[in-house]
C-alpha cells in the first residue's frame, strides 16, 4: 500500500483491465504530486504516454519521459515525483501466482529494465492500443503482445549494449536527437569517426538491428506520439517523421504497428 499526504493530489484512474493474473491500469498523475516509497507483490511494467517524472531507486534515478519502458521486479521499493506537469501512463500488474506463458521470462522479470524509444517502446504502443480496443479478441492479443515485450528485452540482454562500444553509443545518440533527419551510413560514420562497415557491424552487435531499423523505429514512435496526442494532420507527421510521403508512412506504420495511422489515433486518443 502505498501512503499519500493528505495535500498531494490523487491520481486517476482511467481504465482498469483483469486478465488472466494481469492487471492493466491506465492512469494520470497530477503535476505536483508523488509517491513515497513503495513496491509491489508482483512484478511490474510501465509504460510512459505522456509527460515526464521522476523514479527514485536505491542508488539512482531515472528519467521517465514520453515512450520510457521500465520493467520493476516485485519487492523493488522506489519512488515517484511528478514535478514536471501531469503524467498519463500505462502499468501492468503480474499476479505472483501467475505462471503460465511466462516461465521463460523469469530472469527478466527479476531485474530492472529501462529503455526510451525504439521495438519495445512499438511494441508497448501496440499493447496500449489493444487495451483501449474493446473486443473479443483484445485479451488474447495483449497477452501475446506482452511476451513478445518480455522476448524483446531478453534478446537486447543477450546483446553486448552494455558494453557497446564508444562509437555505436554516438550514433544512437544522433538517431534519437534527429529521427526525421537524414541520416546514412556514411555521414553517421564520419560524424563517430569510424569506417562504415565498422559502424554497421559494432552497432548490430550492440543493438540487435542496423542503424537504418533503429532510425525507423525511432521514427514510427514520434509519429504514434503525434497520433495519439496531438491533432496534427496525418501528411504533416509524416513529413515531421522523415517520411517520404503519407503513403510510405501509412504503409510503414502498419506494417510495424498492425493498424493504420487514422485506426490507431482513434483508438489511443488522449483522454482529456
């Protein structure tokens, strides 16, 4: 149970969703509020929709903003301040007596896990919109969609991103400050001041993709950002993403995230 002061503001609940030994609770927390030291039965996840917060651990903190996926063991006591505007989010629960489907992702889920952006930030999205889907089949594809979320970050574990070399780390660094930019393989390398077959090597062996996919990825996330929390006209995210045209963006966002564009904002619109 987790104590408030009597003057913070309360969260929201939104939505709340029983599946299975899941709970799913989409939420918002006000601009100003907190919350004190805490931890839960099972292990968690969370995903940030919107806003920016602060998450205190033992020994760190961590920067939550829009498209963070983190990963809290149960027992693992942390605290939340919201000190920079109001926060919306999605958090899924696992019941401790939940074994089903999720054996092989033990270890997973014994250890944090934090990442910003790219396949499990798609995949998250994905989940999300599957949430907010009120039909029949929506509890079947979320339970899918979690375990290839926990599937995502066992294979970036196995990876070497932890020990990723100096140049693949300035490269990912560009891709996410410039998504829609045009980048290539030539100019990255000369900007991290590596040969470009180094570059495509270290950076796979670090991340798992080439830096063309996780340019893409990078992109479709601003763009499912845009989508669900802004009005802005489909032509001119695709232009903001660094897509060619609509077209190709319609293609490419449904290819990856299994909806169009139009069929996703509708679904994932932020609630007022």
């Amino acid at each position: 149970m987790v104590r408030r002061p009597n003057d913070t503001p309360a969260p929201r609940t939104l939505r709340q969703v029983r599946i299975n030994g899941m709970t799913l609770t989409e939420g918002t927390h006000p601009s100003g509020s907190s919350l004190p030291w805490h931890d839960h039965g099972g292990p968690t996840l969370c995903f940030v929709l919107e806003g920016a917060f602060a998450e205190y651990v033992r020994g760190g903190v961590i920067d939550c903003r829009p498209s963070t996926f983190k990963i809290t063991p149960a027992g693992e006591q942390h605290w939340n301040r919201f000190h920079l505007g109001d926060v919306h989010g999605l958090l899924v629960e696992i019941d401790t007596e939940r074994r089903t489907g999720i054996e092989p992702f033990t270890r997973v889920l014994a250890r944090a896990h934090h990442s910003e952006g790219g396949a499990e930030s798609l995949l998250a999205r994905r989940l999300y919109a599957e949430f907010r889907t009120e039909d029949e089949a929506a509890s079947l594809a979320i339970e899918g969609l979690l375990l290839e979320l926990l599937a995502s970050v066992s294979r970036s574990r196995n990876t070497t991103a932890a020990a990723a070399p100096p140049y693949a780390r300035r490269a990912l660094a560009l891709l996410q400050d410039a998504p829609a930019a045009q980048h290539s393989l030539g100019t990255i390398s000369a900007e991290v001041g590596v040969h470009p077959a180094t570059l495509a090597r270290g950076f796979r062996r670090a991340y798992g993709c080439t830096p063309g996919q996780m340019q893409r990825r990078l992109r479709l996330e601003f763009a499912a950002h845009q989508l669900s929390a802004t009005d802005r006209p489909l032509a001119t995210i695709a232009q903001q993403a660094g897509f060619f045209d609509q077209s190709h963006f319609t293609n490419a966002f449904r290819r990856q995230l299994g909806t169009s564009p139009m069929q996703y904002r509708r679904t994932t619109r932020t609630p007022t």
